[in-house]
C-alpha cells in the first residue's frame, strides 16, 4: 500500500501546536481593509484553532491518522 499524500492546500492553511491542535488563520482580513475598524483587524491577524468537530477531516488531509 503507498503512503497517502498530504494535500498541498491544507499544508499551507494549518499548522499543529506542540499539544496535538492545529492552528489557523482567519478569513476577512485580505482586502477591502479601510471599511473594517482597527480593533476588529487587529483581532483578525492572530491565530485561531480549529473546531474540534473538523479535526478529523483536518487530521485526514494532513495525512496524520
């Protein structure tokens, strides 16, 4: 059986934290910026995790299970 591959799309959006939880970025925060307020871009660039309820499919397309 060969080794299944990672997806290249989910290589680059997620990453795991030392405990086991994979990290995201938030959507939003590309272009149109002068509308939006600056707290509310501020919170846009910091990481998010992920919801425990996709991690399986986030683990899959990372090839970890």
């Amino acid at each position: 059986m060969p080794k299944m591959k990672t997806k290249a799309g989910a290589k680059k959006r997620f990453t795991l934290t030392g405990t086991g939880k994979i990290k995201r970025k938030h959507a939003y925060k590309s272009h149109i910026l002068t509308k939006k307020s600056t707290k509310r871009k501020r919170n846009l660039g910091y990481f998010g995790l992920i919801d425990k309820t996709d991690s399986n499919n986030v683990k899959l397309m990372l090839a970890m299970k």
